[in-house]
C-alpha cells in the first residue's frame, strides 16, 4: 500500500469511496517529537507557540464525520479537538502533556 490510497466502486446508483493510509512513519515521527521535549515544537513571532499534535489528514476527514473539524478555531471545537486528542489520539501528540 502507498502512503495514502483512495478506491471507488458504483453500488446501486452510489459511489463507494475507501480511503487507506499507512501511518507508522507518521507515528514514528509523533512519538522521536515526544521524546525531544517541549522545546522542539515552539514557534516564535507575536506570539509563542507550540506544536503540540500533528493530525494526519485522514484522521481530520475520518473526525470531520464525527462533527470534529481541527481547522475550525473557535473556542468550543479547539475544546473538542483537544479532547479527541487525549481520549482517542494520544499516539498523535508531540509533547507529553495533557492538551
């Protein structure tokens, strides 16, 4: 299988979509980030900043279908994202902290 893999099939007058992704390298990535610390994620400019998760785009469309979009920055669904993360995601933060 390829990084990311999308098949369709016609069935009774609908389109089947199947998405596929293969992530260890992806995970493998989140979990070297957590071992770093904190530090390695921060961003400056007007504001200091930290990298605290990195979600794989099928993982935001498969949550998207769960009513959690993680481009969405109001108050509410940054609660929900964070909340997603720590219940379900742990394995795609990269820092070892509860969000």
């Amino acid at each position: 299988m390829r990084a990311f893999d999308e098949k369709y099939r016609v069935e009774d007058d609908r389109v089947l979509i199947k998405r596929e992704a293969d992530l260890s390298g992806h995970l493998d990535a989140c979990h070297d980030l957590r071992a770093e610390g904190a530090e390695h994620g921060k961003f400056h400019g007007d504001h200091v900043m930290y990298r605290v998760a990195s979600i794989p785009a099928i993982v935001a469309m498969e949550w998207r279908k769960e009513g959690i979009d993680v481009f969405d920055t109001s108050p509410e669904m940054r609660r929900r994202v964070l909340a997603k993360i720590n219940s379900d995601a742990p394995y795609l933060k990269t820092v070892n902290a509860r969000l």
